[in-house]
C-alpha cells in the first residue's frame, strides 16, 4: 500500500527539504520505492539530489498545468536505487497564482498522483514554506502529514495555523488525512534551549513525535551543495545515521 506523505511546515528553514531528501534516501537503503514531488519553486529537493534543473524538458509544473503532460513523464532517478525525483524549477511559482482558476484547483496534485503512486511505497511531498494553493494542494493529495521542527525557541509558533489548515481540508476533501509524525531538526545536545524545545514538543503532539531527533549535522548542510544525501556524500555522518533511524521508524510505523 503506497502512502503520500506531505512534509509540511509552513515555516521556512526548518529542515523540510533536508527530510524529504535524506528520509527518501534513507527509506530506498532500506529496499523501498520513494517518490520526492519537489512542491518548492526554490527546488531544493531537486538540486539536493543532483537533478540539473537546467536540462529539464518538463518539470511537476507541467505535470499539473498542461494537461498533455503526466507526472509520470517528468519523474527523474535518482543516485540512490529505488528513490526518483519529481523535480521543480522556479516556473512552479506561476501554479500558486495560475492554479486559482482551474476546476478543481485543490486537487490537481491528487489526479496528477493517482496514476504513479501505485509504483511506490512512499510519495514524500516536498512543500513550500507558506499555507497557499500548493500546500492546499498537498493537504488534499496526501494520506497524512510529517511535520519538521525546528529546535528553536519559536518551535512551536505558527503550527495552529497548519493545525486549523489540516482541519478545514479534512472536513471539506480529504476526510482521513492525520499527522503521521512530527520530526525535531537540528537539535543541539549542548544546549539546555533544544532539550526544551523537544520537551515542549512532546507535551504537545504527545507519541506523534518521532524518538529519533535530527541533530545539528554539518555533512547535511553540505550534502545539497555536492548533489547527494547525506547517505552518499558522507554515510558515517551523524545526520546520514539519524535520517536511517528516522527511515525505520517511519517503515516500522507502517
Ligand atoms: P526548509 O525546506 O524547511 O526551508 P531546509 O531543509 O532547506 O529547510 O533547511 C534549511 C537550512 O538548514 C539549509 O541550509 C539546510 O542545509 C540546513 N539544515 C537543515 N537541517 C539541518 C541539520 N540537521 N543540520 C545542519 N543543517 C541543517
Ligand atoms: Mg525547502
């Protein structure tokens, strides 16, 4: 049974595009087919896997605006086995705008994904940091949410929004969607500050949030820069090994 999860936060910065990478990554080690939709313009799920934007014939902005276009023709491999990229350019940025007069604006994602996501184990939906159109998008076409937080002392602020977003989608057009996990990133052993924070999380999302916290990981920021996970730019890292934890976890959470 394939599951589209959306990791969502409409918050920038917060570890977002560093899960969807390096959680698929982690997940297609483990022997699993993973779809990233890149649903950032900024594109950095797409750049992080070494996708040369650039050379792109189609992108996931096709794949919802024309509609001789499917997702399926614009999906990439990747460097990891098992693990493709549906990958974005900055022309995304046009959809948030130009989506508003299509029928069915909210679930353009949704149809465009019925066809592939059969191939897949997991469809990990990268998402940009605002509650416009392309994250209603993303609500509507995905079975349930991974929310990253950062470990920082505004962790918290902003997420009743999403809460009440998640909400309102639930009761108008997608009736089972839920909170599959809450991940804390960039979590710093040295400070009192993050263990607060993850303290503070776990009062309010209660077993929603994952036991493996994301530390603060030099390797991870650099990886994108190279074009790898984390997994193939320096596999004995700390942030590879905690993303392989988090991947288990998710595997073992069904
Ligand atoms: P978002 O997609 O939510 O905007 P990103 O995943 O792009 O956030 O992360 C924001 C920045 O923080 C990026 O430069 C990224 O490389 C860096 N980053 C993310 N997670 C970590 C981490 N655990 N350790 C160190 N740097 C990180
Ligand atoms: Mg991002």
């Amino acid at each position: 049974m394939s599951q589209v999860i959306a990791i969502i936060n409409q918050k920038g910065g917060v570890g977002k595009s560093t899960t969807a990478i390096n959680l698929a990554a982690a997940l297609g080690d483990l022997g699993r087919h993973v779809l990233v939709v890149d649903f950032d313009p900024q594109g950095n799920a797409t750049s992080g896997f070494g996708v040369n934007k650039d050379a792109l014939e189609a992108d996931v902005y096709d794949a919802l605006m024309d509609e001789d276009t499917t997702l399926e023709s614009v999906i990439v491999a990747s460097c990891v086995d098992g693990v493709d990229v549906a990958p974005a350019t900055i022309q995304l940025a046009g959809a948030e705008i130009e989506l508003v007069s299509v029928m069915a604006r909210e679930s353009v994602l949704r149809y465009a994904l019925e066809p592939v996501r059969g191939e897949y184990d997991y469809v990990l939906v990268d998402c940009p940091p605002s509650l416009g159109l392309l994250t209603v998008n993303a609500l509507v076409a995905a079975d349930s949410l991974l929310i990253p937080i950062q470990c920082e002392f505004y962790a918290l602020e902003g997420l009743s929004k999403l809460l009440e977003s998640m909400r309102l989608v639930r009761g108008r057009l997608n009736p089972s969607l839920d909170v599959f996990g809450v991940v804390m990133t960039m979590y710093d052993a040295r400070t009192i500050l993050s263990r607060d924070v993850v303290g503070n999380v776990r009062d309010y999302f209660g077993d929603k949030v994952f036991q493996t916290v994301i530390p603060r990981n030099v390797k991870l920021s650099e990886a994108p820069s190279h074009g790898l996970p984390a997994n193939r730019y320096a596999p004995a890292s700390k942030g590879a090994q905690a993303y392989e934890a988090l991947a288990r976890e998710v595997v073992a959470h069904g």
